[in-house]
C-alpha cells in the first residue's frame, strides 16, 4: 500500500483518523489553555510544563498495569470510553477556583487511562490495514497530529486571549465528546486480538517477553529517550516566549508534519530503513543553538528544522513490528507510545527544574545535548552488537 488514496478507501480509516483529530485538537487546545493558566498563577517554568506534559509521567504505571487489555478489550467501546473520560475530566479543570493539586490530580488521572488508548488505537490500526499499510498510516496519522496542532495552536492561543483558559478548556471538552460519538457511529465490533482476561500479572509478563530481545529492547530505548529529552525542551516554550508560545509549537508541529511526509511517503525503502539515527540527531541538534537565546523567529525555525526528525519514530515503528508477534502488537505499540510519554514527562520536569535553577534557553540546551548523547551511545551499541555477532558467526 502505498498512496494514500487506498488508504481513505479502507472502511475503517476514516472514521479512526477523524475521531483521533478531534482528540488532537481536544489535548492541543486544552493543553495550551492549563499550561497558560497554570503559568499565569504561579509564575513557575516547572508547573506549567508538568500542567502541559505532566499526564505523561503517570503513563508507566499503565504500562505497568493496564497493557495487557490492548489485545483483550473490543476496541470500538473502549476508544469511545476513553473520550467520554477525557470530555467530563477536561470540562471538570475549567471549574473556577479549582486548587493546585486537584488539576494535578485529574492530570494525573488523565494520563494513566490515556496508557491504555495508544494500544488499542494503534493495534486496531495495524489490524484494519493490510501488512504493508501501517507505516503509511501511521505516518498519516502523524501528519493529522502536525497539522491539527499547527490549528490548535493558533485556535488555543487565540481562544486564550479572546475569551479565557477556562472557556478553552470547554471547547476542548466538546471535542473530546465529539471524538466519543464518531468513534461509537464510525467503527464496527471487532473481537480481541488475544484470549484471556487482562490483567496486571499478563502485562508484566508480555512486558518481559518484549524487552528480553537486545533489537527490541535498542529500539524501545531509542523510540523513548532522544523523543522524550527533546519534548523537555518544548515543554519550556511557554516559559521561553509566553506571549509566542504558540507560535513555537505551531512551528514544531509543522516540522514534524514535513518530517512524516518524507519518511512515510516520499523516501524509498532502502533509503528511509538507514535515516533513524541521522534523523534523530536532527531532531536535537537544532536546540543546542538556545544556549544562544536566539529572538523568536530563529528560535520558531529551529523549532520547525528540529521536529522534521521526529520522522524517526516512523522508521523504529516499522523495525519494531517486523520483530513483534502479530497477536501481541496492541501491547507491544502500547509500550511504545505509553514508556515515549513517561519520558516525556520527566522530561518535561527535568526540563523545569533546570530552567527554575538557570534560564528556559540553557535548560533547553542541556536537554537537547542528552539528547544527541543517548543517539550516539545506541547507535554505537548496535554497531558493536552487530560486530560482535559477525564475528562469533565468522569463527563458528
């Protein structure tokens, strides 16, 4: 599969890749409206990147806890419950006067249901599309995710300062609703990928069997860490620019977008196998420049040169099914999406405590360097493990 034409022509994608828009439009705008009232409060760099990315941290105990029901729960009903959450949690943070630790703690909430969404969407995507179609949708998928951030952005940002963070939280509720009723009228039943009832004990043992491969364990590591370290650095826009914030992650969002472009559609095999690391270094590099405190609009073009490495992920996604078993790919994408958000997360707090300690620019220089650091160190690892088996294969 290879246009996106045939995609659009498959049943299913439509309503999936709508109900997802609506969600992305629900957590951008929502997303910008907390961390701008967060920031407003308190003046702290570090709440309001936690208010933004916090969600992300409480992703692990899901990964911990909840995985095993990608592959065992019917996934119509389940993403549709999800959103109805993410509608009534959404709309309960615009409630006026809302304490400090009751918005974390409806974050907090937020992030450990959304551990269990990314599997069951991205292993029904696997399952309505023919064996060669998903990195073309996923790469779909992220274009959607670019594009609808690029408008959510600017909505958010224009919703802030016309009407107030907390009238941009109901708009974002709306969505979230919106996205529970497409997905409810748009999908049909389909029966779990895996028997048996989900359960702490199954995810902790698939969990296992996922991370017991070097290959698996190298690629979950680089789908987590540069990403993760790199979003520590978004994460302190607000703080950097508030007043050009969204314009920063506008910029990035179109990055990304130009990114996912390449990498899903115009770059042949056997090129785009080869980008991951180049990429990955790209997605970093560019932010090393902040230790400058470059104005706006150079600080907007690293942004969007940067996020074009988020194309990445595209080419670890593909590496990673062709090592996954079929009835495990909710689980094992689950993994992914839920262990790349908790390194976001920390990212995001890491990112705000050294900004609270120095500046947002120098916080977000020593973030991007980790960044180029950890590429480095598993591109080096996987160079030595090949050698290694080369050379036990050569003397046998």
């Amino acid at each position: 599969m290879r246009s996106y034409q045939a995609l659009f022509h498959t049943r299913e994608f439509t309503p999936l890749f709508v109900s997802s828009a609506l969600q992305v439009a629900a957590s951008t705008i929502g997303g910008l409206a907390l961390g701008t009232s967060v920031y407003a409060a308190t003046g702290s760099p570090l709440l309001s990147a936690l208010s933004m990315f916090g969600p992300s941290l409480v992703q692990v105990i899901g990964a911990t806890t909840l995985l095993s029901a990608a592959d065992r729960l019917p996934p119509r009903a389940t993403l549709a419950g999800l959103a109805v959450l993410f509608a009534a949690s959404t709309a309960a943070l615009a409630l006026p006067a809302l304490p400090l630790w009751t918005v974390f703690a409806v974050i907090a909430a937020q992030g450990l249901v959304a551990s269990l969404g990314g599997g069951v969407r991205w292993g029904l995507l696997n399952e309505i599309l023919p064996k060669d179609g998903y990195l073309l949708g996923r790469s779909v998928f992220n274009m959607l995710h670019g594009l609808t951030q690029i408008a959510g952005y600017a909505t958010g940002g224009a919703l802030v300062v016309w009407l107030s963070p907390e009238v941009t939280l109901l708009v974002a509720a709306a969505l979230y609703a919106a996205a529970a009723l497409c997905t409810a009228l748009g999908l049909t039943h389909h029966t779990p990928r895996a028997a048996g009832r989900p359960s702490v004990t199954d995810t902790w043992r698939t969990n296992a069997l996922l991370w017991s491969s070097a290959p698996r364990r190298r690629l979950y590591l680089g789908l987590w860490i540069p990403n993760g370290l790199v979003v520590g650095c978004e994460s302190l826009f607000v703080a950097y620019a508030p007043d050009r914030a969204g314009l920063l992650f506008a910029c990035a969002a179109l990055g990304m977008l130009i990114g996912d472009v390449t990498v899903g559609r115009l770059l042949p095999p056997r090129v785009r196998d080869r980008l991951a690391t180049p990429l990955l270094l790209l997605l970093a590099t560019p932010y090393l420049l902040f230790a400058l405190h470059p104005p706006t609009p150079v600080a907007a073009a690293c942004a969007t040169v940067a996020s074009v490495g988020f194309g990445a992920s595209l080419v670890q996604q593909h590496h990673l099914l062709t090592l996954t078993p079929p009835e495990l790919t909710g689980h094992a994408l689950g993994l992914h999406s839920s262990g790349m958000l908790t390194l976001q997360g920390l990212s995001a707090a890491l990112a705000g405590a050294v900004a609270q300690l120095t500046s947002p620019g120098t916080a977000m220089t020593a973030m991007a360097s980790a960044s180029v650091a950890v590429t480095l160190g598993l591109w080096a690892a996987g160079r030595n493990e090949y050698a290694g088996l080369a050379s036990r294969a050569h003397v046998s």
